[in-house]
C-alpha cells in the first residue's frame, strides 16, 4: 500500500470509453480522490459510491477530482456507471487490475481483492491511503475529510 508524503505512483489505466488515463496528466491542475471498489456487486463498496456522489460538491470545492476504480472490465464498469448514473469517472486496468498497481491485493490461500482510498494532492503527493480487506473498512471517510482540510491548510499558508 502506498504511503502518505510519498509520491504517488505513475499510474496508466483506461476509462469506460478505452481512453486512457494517467495521473500524471492531472498533476498542476487538481487532486484526486481514487477509490478502489473490491467489485460493482459489492453492495458495501456501492454504499461508500452513494457517500461520495452526495459528497461531490464538498470534493469540487476542495479541487479533488474523485475517481472510481473498478476490478471488472470496460464493459462491465460502463453498465455499472450508467445504471447506477455514477458522475465520476470510472477506471479499469488495461493489463492487469487498478488495486494491484496501489498494493490492494492480499494473497490469503489465492488472491484476495482489497478494497480502498486513495488521496493524491495535485503536486502528485499521496496525502491519503487506506486499503482493507473487508470492505466495511475500506472507506475512511474521516482520515479522507481530515486529509483534504490539511492539504487546504498548506494551500492557505
């Protein structure tokens, strides 16, 4: 799992449509909030989804550009968005699952696949990272809220 103060990995994934997205293409010019469902069943992950839609106004304020992360295929995460009329972009791995380029995968008798959050400031610093097995703590809401103040503090001083 990445470490809060490090530089964010280079991440290279593909968006529902199969454009492909970059997070370095993003550096200068926002933060982002990546959060990694452990599946588009899962109803827990979908939950912490809903929390962010409602909180989207919050995230846009603070200039964080929330992403979602998905271990299903392009085809797979477009039906999820559009029936679940999801705002944010949706990402895919193009080789390969998002969670395993951040660390969210355990290896408990096969692979396991982990749930979390991930909070980049636009210099490209992780500011925020948490990852869970069980999805019901995979969603830090509070460390993300808390994070986000202090990243508005350094911009204020």
């Amino acid at each position: 799992m990445l470490t809060p103060g490090s530089p964010a990995p280079e991440l290279e994934l593909e968006d529902t449509a199969g454009q492909a997205w970059r997070l370095s293409d993003h550096r200068g010019a926002h933060g982002a909030l990546l959060y990694f469902m452990r599946s588009t069943s899962c109803p827990i992950c979908n939950r912490h989804v809903r929390d962010l839609v409602a909180r989207r106004n919050e995230f846009d304020a603070a200039g964080i550009r929330v992403l979602i992360a998905i271990p299903e295929d392009r085809v797979a995460g477009l039906a999820w968005k559009t029936e679940h009329s999801i705002p944010f972009p949706v990402l895919v791995g193009s080789a390969g699952t998002p969670h395993e380029s951040v660390g969210l995968t355990r290896k408990v008798f096969g692979s396991m696949q982990q749930s979390g959050s991930v909070l980049v400031d636009r210099e490209g610093i992780v500011r925020h990272a948490h990852g869970a097995t069980l999805p019901t703590g995979s969603y830090d809401k509070k460390g993300i809220l808390a994070a986000i103040d202090a990243m508005r503090s350094r911009t204020h001083s």
